[in-house]
C-alpha cells in the first residue's frame, strides 16, 4: 500500500455513511438520536448515580463522626466549665475567710 492509496482510504473512511452514523461519541448527544438529549437522559446514569450515593453515604458517615467528636468537646468544655466555676466558689469562701481573720 502506498501513501497516496492509504490516505485515500482514510478519506473515504470518514465520509462513508456507516462513518458517519458511528463518528467519535459526544457527551453532548447520542449517536443516532442527535443532538437534543444526552446519554444520561435517554440510558440513565446509574453508574453515576451509584458513585454520587456511595459519596453521600461516606458523607454521612464523615458527619456523624464530626457529629460524635464535637459532643465529646462540648461536654469537656463544660467540664471545665464546671471545675473553673468550683475554683472561683472555693477562691470566694478562702476570700471571706482571710477578711473575717483579718477583722479578727
């Protein structure tokens, strides 16, 4: 075969009919149906769909730990909290005793 016969070929190639109806795929359209509706639209997208569910699923689990860890925090927060407010209870009774010790 030469350069000019194979050049040729390709040519025809890509203007024969059957060329023609199953060109190169576009997600913009179906091949066969035009250029209306995406491959989505008329097949479905499941797998997609499938990918987008496990995602939502891990999603979920992610916030539902974030959920778990911020309700530790809030209760060591108010632990402290608690302890902080015992320490100014008991700085306050040591306060009124030095002064009555003081008056004394």
């Amino acid at each position: 075969m030469d350069i000019e016969h194979d050049e040729s070929f390709r040519l025809l190639s890509k203007n024969d009919s059957l060329a023609q109806v199953f060109e190169k795929e576009h997600s913009s359209r179906v091949p066969g149906i035009g250029s209306g509706p995406i491959p989505s639209q008329i097949f479905g997208s499941n797998s997609q769909q499938l990918g987008e569910g496990a995602q939502t699923q891990e999603t979920r689990k992610v916030l539902e730990e974030l959920k778990a860890e911020l309700t530790v925090e809030k209760l060591k927060r108010q632990a402290v909290e608690n302890e902080v407010a015992s320490e100014k209870v008991k700085r306050q009774k040591m306060e009124n005793v030095l002064r009555y010790l003081i008056q004394q």
